[in-house]
C-alpha cells in the first residue's frame, strides 16, 4: 500500500454558480477525494464570474455548505477591478488573468489593462494566467517586469516549456503546469472510444467535439518536449472542466476535459512505465503547490493507494456530474483506496464518507 500526502489540485471548474447541470461544489469535491485529492482551488470564470466581494461570497457560500474536500477560490482580473480583487487577495486562491480570448467581465482587449493587476496584486500570492504562445511570453516579460511570482496555467507546448526553461535560468519568477491530457492525448485523437490496447493504447483518429478542449491537443513534437522537461514543470493541475455529453456532442460543443479522478491513476502507470517517479507526484501536486499559492498545511491528511490494482478506468464509475471522460477504457494501474483529511475518514473503497460542508476554506485555516 502506497501512502501519499493529501494531494493539491490548483486548477479546478467547479461550475458553482451557474452551470451547476455540469458539477458543483458537492460533486466536484466528492470527485476530488476520489482522486486522492484534499484540496482544490477553483476557477472564477463561473456564471456569473467571481470578480468581486458579492461574487467571492456568492461562491464561498456554496462551497461552505457543499464541499467535501477543502478548498479556495480564485478571483478573476477584469479591466476595471484591480483595486477591488487586491483588497480581497487574502480571501481568494490567488488571482487569474485570462489573457487570451474569454467573455464578459474578465475580458482583457490588450496590455495595458494587464498593468493595474501587475502593480497592486499583493506578490505574496500568484498571478495566475491563461496565456498561450506569444501572450505567454508578454506575461512572462510582465514577470520581469514588475519582479513578481507569475504561474502559467496548463502549458501544452514545445515552444512554452523551452521559453519557460529559459525565464526560470535567468531568475524570473515564473512558475507552470501542465495537465495530464496534454501528457497523454495528442491533436487528432479522438477521446470517444475505448483504447483497445494497454496504456497508453493507440489512439482513434479524426474530431470529435469530445476532443476540444483550451488550449488545443497539440503535436507528438510537443508531448514529446513536456516529457523531456519535467524538471521545468512545477505542478500538475487537472484543469477539470466537466460539460454534459449532450453539450460535447453537440454542433458547438465547449472546450473542457473532466480529469480530478483520472489524473493519479495515469501518473502512477506512468512511474509502472519508468516515466515518472513517486516523488515526483508528491512534488509536484503536493510540495510545489503548497509553496506556490501560499496554502496551509492540512493535519492529519494522507491518502492509500493499492499499487498493484488494475483496472480500467470507466465514467460510470466515477463521481463527476458530466458522466463522461477522454480516458475511457484506458488500463491503468493504482488505485485510491482511502483518503483521511484532518483526521477523518473521507473516502474508503469507492464510497465518499465526508459529508457536505466538511470541506474547510483554506484561507480561513
């Protein structure tokens, strides 16, 4: 039996308020501990999205009552709301910019609404951005900049790690991650069918609306680079972003991919495969977290693995709402046994024991 320490999720859609037919704070953390994560920090791009004290509590209210793991939510930069996401840093996961295309109140038209956010956010906290290519390299220029801590959120691409390698040899601080299917999956595949073949099976080609997702699969070239700078790669974040199969199966299907309770089981065939190690795991979704956004200890909490379990991996048997995942029928081995969060039971042998409102605020430990 594997014990491993509560595991950290830093980039969660939680889809509370507003898309709660996809997951929400009841859902999303019962998925969480079945994949042997304790702690999660939510995306504010919800609906309506949280970039303001009204919209903060709108969220934390619902986590309060529904959560199962413990948690923090992010707030979103907007063109006009700096002063007010600062006031409000000691509250909130860290802040998010999206500084490629995104709607509404969080949209960012160009540069110079990035300045106020870069200035006034307090630099004990992140910022956190979804920046693709050359808006990743502006963003990185900003760190330089300002002198201040900025991670990059889910990179899936040669030229982003070589950049990010380089920015961190020359002390910038810059931070990133990467998710497990732009480790896995590659632009083509078709995330529909089972693999008909062990991990990590050959893949279908051709599109399907169950293959977008932001940013985009990319090329063997790029998976290729991420796996040959795992050093550069600071987290893994599962980007967990659930839409219903009628939305991903439908004429204008929404990027997203579920991944809470799939990504340990695929990192740990990946260390059967000799491509990862156990430390790396624990560094990278529990050590560098941790230090990254700042976040608090949890006493008492560790997590069981069976090693030697194996299984495939099927969404219906899984605790997320959407009731579907890219990894279907994917052969895996390892998986979650029991999870104890401050000293409790919260989930043993495929049941969730924590009960709604367990979960804790981690900016109010």
């Amino acid at each position: 039996m594997l014990k491993l320490p509560g595991l950290i999720d830093p980039h969660v859609h939680v889809r509370e308020p507003g898309q709660t037919h996809k997951e929400d704070w009841d859902t999303a953390t019962q998925a969480a501990l079945a994949g042997g994560i304790t702690m999660i920090l939510a995306m504010p791009n919800t609906k309506p999205p949280i970039f303001d004290a009204s919209t903060l509590d709108l969220a934390l209210d619902s986590a309060k009552q529904k959560a199962r793991c413990d948690y923090a939510q992010y707030v979103g930069a907007g063109p006009n709301n700096a002063d007010k996401v600062a006031s409000l840093a000691d509250k909130a996961a860290g802040l998010k910019m999206y500084l490629d295309s995104t709607f509404g109140e969080l949209r960012l038209d160009d540069m110079t609404l990035w300045v106020p956010h870069f200035e006034k956010y307090p630099k004990q906290y992140p910022i956190v951005v979804h920046a693709e290519s050359r808006s990743m390299a502006a963003a990185i220029l900003f760190a330089a900049i300002y002198d201040r801590p900025v991670h990059i959120a889910h990179v899936s691409l040669k030229e982003e790690i070589l950049l990010i390698k380089a920015a961190k040899e020359r002390g910038i601080k810059v931070t990133c991650e990467v998710c497990p299917h732009h480790l896995f999956l590659m632009e083509g595949d078709v995330p529909l069918s089972p693999s008909p073949s062990a991990f990590p099976g050959i893949r279908e080609r051709g599109k399907s609306g169950r293959a977008e997702v932001r940013p985009r699969l990319a090329t063997q070239e790029d998976v290729d680079a991420l796996w040959q700078n795992l050093d550069v790669i600071d987290c893994f974040a599962t980007d967990h972003a659930p839409h219903t199969l009628e939305e991903k199966d439908s004429e204008n299907p929404p990027p997203g991919f579920p991944g809470l309770e799939t990504a340990l089981p695929l990192w740990l065939t990946a260390v059967k495969d000799g491509r990862l190690t156990v430390d790396d795991i624990i560094s990278k979704m529990y050590v560098n977290p941790k230090k990254i956004f700042n976040l608090p200890e949890q006493a008492d909490t560790f997590v069981e693995v069976d090693e030697n379990a194996k299984y495939e991996i099927k969404a219906a048997n899984q605790f997320t709402r959407c009731g579907w995942t890219p990894f279907e029928g994917w052969k895996v081995k390892g998986r979650v046994t029991r999870v104890v969060l401050r000293g409790r039971e919260a989930f043993k042998d495929g049941k969730v024991l924590s009960e709604k409102g367990f979960g804790r605020n981690v900016r109010e430990y």
